[in-house]
C-alpha cells in the first residue's frame, strides 16, 4: 500500500503540549511531569552504543566516542552530496571532533537518550502526560545529550528530572557537541524534508557559530 517502512502503534486521545496553551501552573507541572520520565528512560542502559534501530540489527559501537563519529559520517553521506556546507565548513566541523573528540571517551555507560525531545512529542491527556513519542533518532550515549537541543529545557523540567546537567567544563563541552550535531541533523531536515530554506540556513549559521566557538576553546 505504502512503498516505504511503516509502523502501526496504538492511538492515545491526546494534545500535543505544542498546541497547548495551558495555564502557567499547568505548564510548570506538566514540564515537571515530562521531566522525570527522561530519567526512567536514562536509567535504561544497553549492551553497545548508537542509535537503537542499530543496536536492534545488530549493529552499533563499543565507545561512545565511535557512536559520535559515525553520527557525523552518516550526516555527511546525506548534506555533501547537496552541497549544504562547504569544503572549507566541513574541514572546520572535523576539526572540532578532532580536537575535543577524547572528551567522548569519558562516557562509560549507554544510556537511553530520546534525542527529540520538544512539546510536539510530549502527548497531554486532560492534565497530565500521556505519553512521549516519536523515538525514531532514540540513542544509546550519554545521557547530556537529552539535554543538549534545548527544546524543551527550562526549570520546570529540570525539576522534574530531579538533577540540573553538570557544569564542569568537559561536561559544558561535550554538550555544545551535542549541539553541533543537532544543528547539522535539522539544518539538513529542515531543507530537504520540509523544503524550508529560512530555518535550514538559520541551523548553518547556528552550527558554524558553534564551530567557531568550539575550535577556540
């Protein structure tokens, strides 16, 4: 019927939280509320490292170092052909994993990481969550990687998590890594998923801006 892969999964009667517009004590309880069901899924931990529909194959990587890096390359199979960043960006982008790629190393445990994080996929029955869904970029890793995209951060969030991510310096760095390569996926999703050139252009320069700040750390 449909020339692709596809999945059936039960319907859930629900809102988005983004098309909610819920009172502020609402809000603050229902980001508290989605903030503590990432740490039940960050409690999850798996044999290897890398996305789960790699690990489910019997794929993936034995450091988390190796899962990074091949995120990278995996991008790169997809935005060079296109063009979507220079030589010149590229070598830049390289050059950032090069010179902070050791800090991966310190990642002992495979972690379940939701890796999208963001209201759209937080479904709200009444006046609670009903589920999370959407875990197609879902991740064995490290942990700071739920809390690099920034989506849906705030202090309601954190409170529910029950612990505010680490502020010691290779912890800061990992997570603007985290951030690069976020900005390089929806740089890339943005343009060649949903044809929009205004918020794919806004990742480029929110990705290079990145880099530059990186290389000079």
């Amino acid at each position: 019927v449909v020339d692709r892969d596809f999945m059936c999964v039960r319907y859930i009667p629900s809102t988005p939280l983004s098309r909610l517009e819920p009172s502020d004590d609402l809000k603050t309880r229902l980001y508290q509320e989605t903030g503590a069901l990432p740490r039940k899924m960050h409690s999850i931990t798996g044999p290897r490292y890398g996305r789960v529909s790699q690990i489910l194959t019997g794929g993936g990587y034995d450091s988390w170092k190796e899962a990074i890096l091949a995120e990278i390359e995996n991008w790169k199979v997809r935005a060079v052909p296109v063009g979507l960043y220079s030589p010149e960006e590229l070598a830049a982008i390289d050059a950032v994993f090069s010179r902070h790629g050791h800090l991966l190393e310190e990642i002992q445990s495979p972690c379940l990481v939701h890796a999208d994080l963001w209201a759209g996929n937080v479904l709200i029955a009444e006046d609670h969550v009903a589920a999370i869904i959407d875990t197609d970029r879902a991740i064995f890793g490290d942990r700071d990687f739920e809390f690099a995209s920034g989506w849906m951060i705030n202090d309601a969030f954190v409170d529910g998590y029950g612990s505010a991510p680490s502020m010691d310096e290779n912890s800061v760095i990992r997570r603007e890594l985290y951030a690069l390569i976020y900005s390089l996926l929806d740089g890339y999703v943005w343009l060649y998923q949903y044809n929009n050139k205004e918020n794919s252009d806004w990742y480029h320069q929110n990705a290079m801006e990145r880099v530059q700040t990186l290389l000079n750390r």
